[in-house]
C-alpha cells in the first residue's frame, strides 16, 4: 500500500524501505533502472530471491524465464 507521502516516488524505493523495516536482517538490493537481457544476469545473479514490482508483462515475463533458467525463487 502506497501513502499520500509516496506520491512521485519509485515503487521500487517505498517498497524497499517497508522491507527493510519488517526485517532489517535481510539484505535488500532495489535498483531504478531499466533492465532488459543484456544486463538481467548483472543484477539478478547474486539473488536468492527476485521480487517483481514493474507493472509490465514483457519484464515480468523476462524476470520470470530468467529465475525458471537459474532456479531462482
């Protein structure tokens, strides 16, 4: 859920500080850029969990093959 004071916010930056605030001993890594095949591999490889937020099927679906081709939850 989203507040008044997110407006004009990422997604990626409110949804990062809410993680860290339920539990501050995991490691979050939230970045804003545009990612695509070419550099999927170096931001997801160090991953033991991807969380999809980019409202858009073709990412989704990108994200989604490359956790299904590197057994990646």
């Amino acid at each position: 859920m989203f507040e008044e004071n997110d407006i004009d916010r990422y997604k990626v930056e409110v949804d990062f500080e809410k993680l860290e605030k339920i539990n501050s001993e995991i490691l979050f890594q939230a970045y804003i850029d545009k990612i695509n095949e070419h550099n999927i591999h170096a931001y997801c490889h160090d991953c033991d969990i991807l969380i999809d937020k980019t409202s858009n099927i073709n990412i989704t679906t990108l994200l989604n093959n490359y956790c299904i081709k590197n057994n990646k939850p």
